[in-house]
C-alpha cells in the first residue's frame, strides 16, 4: 500500500493539531541540520513540508483530505479513477495539479510564467521556508569591525570605571567568589545531569523518520503517493526560485539546526550583561543627580535584586529587537538566528504578530528558563533546559512558539569578541557585586549571632565572631601571656573568663574611641588611621570608626582608600550627606594625582 501523509510524517490519522506541528518541525529540524546537496533533497522536504503543512494547518483543507483519503482506499480501482476524474473536473479553475502525469507540475509553472489568471489559493505557499536566514546586520567585515569595537569600547570603559585602586586585593577575592560560584555551578548541573541520565534510561526513546518515511518525503513530487489521487496542490515558480535562492544562502553561511546550547547560553548571558552595564550607567546619574536615594541605589544594585530586574527589563528590549532584526547582540556575536511560525503557513507575519510572538517568548524564557533571574534558581532551570534540548533538539518556549533556532559558525572575531566580552563583564559584575555581597553576609551573620544564647555554658571557649553580643577577642586573647593559657582542652569555662574577656575589649573600645578622633585633630594622620582601622575592626557596624578612618587616609592623600571607608561609613550612616562632599573630595584628589603623576 502506498504511504499517506500521514504515514510519511509518522504520525496517526487521528493525531492532534499539536502533534502534527511536532512531526513538522521534527521535519524541518532533520533537514535544516544539512546543507543543500547535489541531488536537492534538502530542497524536496521543505516543498513537500510546504503542501503538508498547507493541508494539515488548516481545518477545510485536512477534513477534505480525509474525506479524499477515506474514498481512495476504500473505494476499488474504478471508484478511484472516477472520483478522481469527477475531482479534477470539478476543480480544474482552482489552480491544483493532480495526479495526471509527472508533467502536471511543469505545466501549472508555465501558466504562472505566462501570465495565466491566477487564484487566491495558488499563492498560498509557506513563507517561513523562503524568509532568508542570513541577517543583512554587520554581514560585511567592516560592519563585524565596527560592531565588536563598539562593543569592545563599551566594557573597557566600564571597566576602567569601576576597577578600584587596590585592584590587586579585590582581584583576589573577587577570584575566590568567582571560583566557589563555579563549583557551584558544576556541582548543580551535576545534578540535574545524573538525574535526566536516569530518567532517559527508564524512558523509550522516540521513534525517528524510518527510511520509508523518508523516501516518500524526498519523492513525493515524482510518485504522488502520498495524496493518493487526491489534489495535488500546485507550486509556484516563483516560490520555488526563492526557495532554491533561500537554500544557497543557508548552505553559504552554513546555517544548521543541530542545538548548540553553549552557544545560545553564551549570547543570552552576553544581552543580559550588556544590558545590565547599561542599566548601573542609568542608576549611576539618576544617583548623582538626586532621582534617586542611597538605599534605593544600594538595594537597585544589590546582587540578588539587580539580576531579576535586568532580565525582566531586558523582555521588551529582546522582543524588539527579534522582531525588526531576529537577532541580538549576543545571538549576532554568537551566530544565532531565529525564525518564527516555522510549521505554520497560514500564520500571520506582519510585525505585529512577530511582535507579539517574540514577547510571549522572551517572557517564557524569563519565567521558566532563568527562573525571572533570581540567581539561586536560575542555574537550576539553566541545566534543566541544557539538558531538554540535548534530548528534544529544542526548548519547550521555542516549541510552544513555534520558533525554530538555527546556527551559523560565529567566525573568530565574534567568538573572541564574545567570549573576552563576557570574561571582562563577569569581572566587572564581580568587583561591583563584592561589597554589597560581602555586607549582606556580615548582616546575615549580626542576625544569626543575636539569635545565639549567651549564656558562656552553652559557648565553647574562644568563640570568635565580629558581630553580635559576643565581639572579637582576638586582642584579648593575644594580650593574654602564654604561659598563663592552660590548653583548650583542659581550660575551664566560666563567667569569670567571659567577662574578663569582655571587660578588656570594651576598655579597648573606649581607648580607640577617644584616640582616634584626638590623633585626627591634633594631625597625626597616619596615628589616627592606625587606630581607627583597629577601632574599625572592632565596631564595624558603627559609621564613627569608618567616618574617622576616611579623613584619615584621605589627608594622607590615600583617596581610593578614603572613599572606600566613606562608603562603609555612608552605609551604617546613610543619612549623613556630609560624606558625600568627603567622597567628592576624594574623587577630585584622584583626578589631579592622575594630572599630575602625567605631567612629569
């Protein structure tokens, strides 16, 4: 029995419209992974997915097609030839090609290249097929040039901008966080890997195209099978010209459709750190500018605010840009491109329907792609959808959306552009995120030490903490000889211990308090930095110690270092605007060490 267009797209008769977009898209996938042959196979599947989608999207035309198919294998052989001669009779002004002959086809693209009368339903071809795959956006290599220093220009300044003087020491403890969130990161996708190991291993895996599905696809024009005396619908010369025009170009830029998720990882996370340097420039004047307050700015660019409010700010920027271009910056420096209503040929592609496609997209992907970028769910989603697309060929928002996402080799100045790109902006987001993350875990840790009992019973002997009821002995500890210090083990715990021990760090405290301020009149700045960076260390929750701690260093002329304790003060204290002259100062200073130091 001669395969049905069912059969070829292995699918049941009775299979929902979802499933036959399924089946089409698998279609397209399987052959936009090649690049068009010399005996144009590639080229036969998107024209027959052409017709088969053009019968099976819509509602008349597959309850015809049913109704077709029920009479053709139903019927004997002279049933068949009279329904089908009664069909073309009946339909022989509507613009269909049957069954006739295999020069059927040639002759319906002679009448469209005479100039034949033509109806509504013979330029019903899939636009999808034919849009063209290669954005016109910095093809040439002047444009890649001028792109990627743009780009380039952007995060150097950023970069310049917020590095800090001690660089160094930043540098290393940026490091430290970045390598303890990598093995994070490792550890999760770990996780989620092991676990969708196991899930495939009890799931049976989905059938593919079976090669008798696949010779009916790639000869449908020249055997007709699979509409089995019904109506063959006609082609267009001219859509078959852009098609075979839309193909060449593909094979050009070597454009597949093999999921590449690192890449697609690599320019989403690339948009949302562009975007976001764009955003802290926009905080920064509104900042300067009075719009808006220092809590607001601390908690507006706090690490684990500012991720959610990027990426949901960014939903608009992305269906825009999708829309007009179909590509972002990271997807054009990453080489990916998007095409939407793939399977679909009756789907509207006016821009508003583009549109409107591209933002139910991109909010799916906030929403369960990066977990609307709260950073302790996102790289869980992150590995859970590396992990459907190494399954499926494709994300769920991209199946829902119907969006097919295709791939082109980036070339090596956008890859390193690219990928240096995104070493600099995690440096850069690590130097920026380092204070206010460190400041949330000496608050979350004051919080968690006022919950502790401080009963000394229930504590063990020289507990050390910075914050809360209990401070820091370390001073203490040290001022103690030792041979007077029995060990750890042996020692006993009492009150007398504690309170000694307490005794001793509120005299220090009460000592560093008057000295400090008295060695910032009397002009012993570098005597007063030392004893405000110990009374500091001691109290750093309190704005005094860091207040006194920047003038100090800044009569010294350490300006970077001044601005740093104005800030720590401006934290505890944000009410004080006289810290923000002393941050000004400070700044100019460095601005005119700058001059200076380049003028010899």
């Amino acid at each position: 029995m001669k395969a049905t267009l069912y059969e070829a797209l292995g699918i049941p008769q009775a299979a929902s419209d979802e499933e036959v977009r399924a089946a089409l898209r698998r279609l397209i996938r399987k052959y936009y992974a090649k690049t068009r042959d010399g005996q144009g196979n590639v080229e036969e599947a998107l024209r027959f997915i052409n017709h088969a989608s053009r019968i099976l999207s819509d509602t008349d035309h597959r309850q015809r097609y049913d109704q077709e198919l029920a009479v053709t294998t139903d019927a004997t052989t002279e049933q068949r030839i009279a329904h089908f001669v009664s069909n073309a009779a009946a339909d022989a002004g509507t613009g269909t090609a049957t069954q006739a002959g295999d020069d059927a086809i040639d002759i319906a693209e002679e009448r469209v290249l005479t100039g034949a009368e033509e109806s509504t339903e013979k330029t019903l071809h899939h636009p999808g097929l034919t849009e063209r795959v290669v954005a016109t956006f910095g093809r040439s290599l002047g444009g890649r040039l001028a792109l990627c220093a743009l780009f380039v220009a952007f995060i150097a300044s950023a970069i310049v901008f917020v590095t800090p003087a001690d660089a160094v020491l930043v540098a290393k403890q940026v490091l430290v966080w970045l390598t303890l969130t990598l093995l994070a990161l490792a550890l999760i996708y770990g996780v989620v890997h092991g676990l969708a190991h196991l899930r495939r291993r009890r799931v049976l895996p989905m059938p593919g195209l079976v090669p008798q599905t696949d010779i009916a696809i790639l000869n449908w024009r020249r055997e007709k099978s699979v509409f089995l005396g019904t109506d063959a619908p006609q082609e267009d010369a001219s859509w078959i010209f852009q098609l075979r025009m839309a193909e060449l170009e593909r094979a050009k830029a070597g454009r597949t459709s093999e999921p590449r998720p690192w890449n697609r990882l690599g320019a989403r996370l690339f948009d949302y750190a562009i975007w976001g340097l764009m955003l802290a420039l926009l905080l920064s004047e509104l900042h300067g500018a009075g719009a808006v307050g220092d809590r607001a700015a601390f908690w507006l660019g706090h690490p684990l605010v500012a991720p959610m409010l990027i990426t949901a700010s960014w939903i608009p920027i992305e269906a825009l840009l999708i829309a007009s271009l179909q590509q972002t910056p990271g997807k054009w420096l990453f080489g990916v491109y998007l095409q939407f209503s793939i399977s679909d040929a009756y789907a509207r592609r006016d821009v508003r329907a583009q549109l409107q496609r591209a933002l139910r997209r991109a909010f799916r992907v906030w929403w369960e792609g990066i977990a609307c970028g709260f950073p302790m769910a996102a790289p869980i989603l992150i590995a859970v959808a590396h992990e459907t697309m190494a399954q499926n060929g494709e994300t769920d928002w991209d199946f829902a959306e119907d969006c097919l996402v295709t791939h082109s080799p980036p070339g090596v100045l956008n890859t390193v552009t690219g990928v240096v790109g995104l070493a600099a902006m995690l440096w850069l987001y690590g130097v920026a995120w380092h204070e206010p993350m460190t400041a949330s875990i000496a608050r979350a840790r004051s919080a968690l030490m006022s919950w502790v009992p401080s009963r000394p019973s229930l504590l063990p002997y020289g507990f050390q903490g910075d914050v809360g009821k209990i401070g820091s002995i370390e001073g203490s500890l040290a001022s103690i000889p030792q041979a007077l210090t029995p060990p750890v083990s042996t020692r006993p715990v009492n009150d007398v211990d504690t309170s000694a021990l307490f005794a001793e760090r509120q005299a220090r405290l009460a000592l560093l308090r008057g000295e400090g301020p008295r060695m910032l009149q009397a002009g012993n700045w570098r005597r007063a930095a030392e004893l405000c960076q110990a009374w500091s260390n001691l109290e750093f929750w309190s704005p005094d110690p860091w207040r006194c701690l920047g003038y100090a260093m800044q009569a010294q002329g350490y300006h970077q270092d001044a601005i740093n304790a104005f800030r720590k003060a401006e934290q505890y204290d944000p009410g004080d605007r006289s810290l923000d002259a002393a941050i000004e100062k400070s700044q100019k200073g460095i601005v005119v060490d700058f001059l200076n130091r380049y003028r010899r």
